[in-house]
C-alpha cells in the first residue's frame, strides 16, 4: 500500500484533494475567522490553506518546495519564485482558527455524508479508533444486563 504521500507525488493527483474540499469551505473558514486576504498578495490566504495541507502531506519537504511544487504563488511582476520568509509570514497570518474551522466543517461533512451513504439496516454508523469512552451506567442500563454486569464491577 503506497503511503499517503506518495498518492500525491504528482500536482494531478493532488486535484483529488482539491475536489474534496469545496472552495466556498475555504472562504467559510477565513471569513468566519478573520483572517480573508484583503490586499493582493503573492501568497493569499486561500493558497496558504493550501499550502498547509500540502506542508501536511509533504512534511519531509522544505516550504519553498511544497510552494513550487503545487504552484501555489500567484504569479509575479519579475517571473521568480516567491521570497523565503512569504510561505512563513503566510502562515503566521492565517493562524490555526482558520484550519481549525476548515478541519471541522469537512469532518461534520464528510462523516454525516458517509454515515448517510453506509447505513446498516437503516443506522448511520459512526466509529471512533483508538479512543476508550466510559459513560456511566444507568438503572436501565443495569436492568437490562442483568445481575452479570453488576457482578463484574
């Protein structure tokens, strides 16, 4: 099984990434976190979410790379790459409430959308990995285990 990366590897097949987050999502988070490009930047911030993800995708590759490799600068007036420090600055201004946001509105999407589509004898069937949750027992809870469950305790 090839790892997530390389599903990546070329910019065509990150457009599987693309189409599964809806543009208008992006422009949610950043207005919903105040943090929308207002002046024209090389960098705007719907391309730094971007390049998030693909930081998170590419983590053994330096920024500038990530940047080059998914074209995410916009084009300039001399034709050369994007300054260093611009992917960091980028970054620093978008903060984490903007992917915070992004990040739960394409869980509450995507989980609810595949539930739907899933059902088992007509349940959204949700699941949890690698996560231990004790809620306590109630009365009914108890009768209707019986005396066993009580025993166990």
């Amino acid at each position: 099984m090839p790892m997530v990366r390389e599903e990546y590897a070329e910019p065509e097949s990150f457009a599987r990434l693309l189409s599964s987050i809806d543009a208008a999502w992006i422009e949610e988070a950043l207005q919903a976190t105040g943090v929308a490009s207002i002046r024209k930047r090389r960098l705007p911030a719907e391309q730094v979410v971007w390049l998030v993800l693909g930081m998170a995708l590419y983590r053994d590759w330096s920024i500038s790379r990530v940047v080059s490799h998914l074209h995410l600068a916009l084009p300039g007036d001399t034709g050369r790459g994007v300054v260093p420090s611009a992917p960091v600055q980028a970054r620093a201004r978008l903060g984490e409430e903007a992917m915070r946001w992004l990040f739960e509105h394409c869980a509450r999407s995507w989980a609810h959308r595949s539930a739907d589509q899933h059902r088992y004898r007509g349940l959204a069937l949700y699941g949890v990995d690698g996560t231990t949750l004790r809620v306590p027992d109630t009365e009914r809870d108890d009768a209707g285990r019986g005396a066993l469950a009580r025993a166990s305790r």
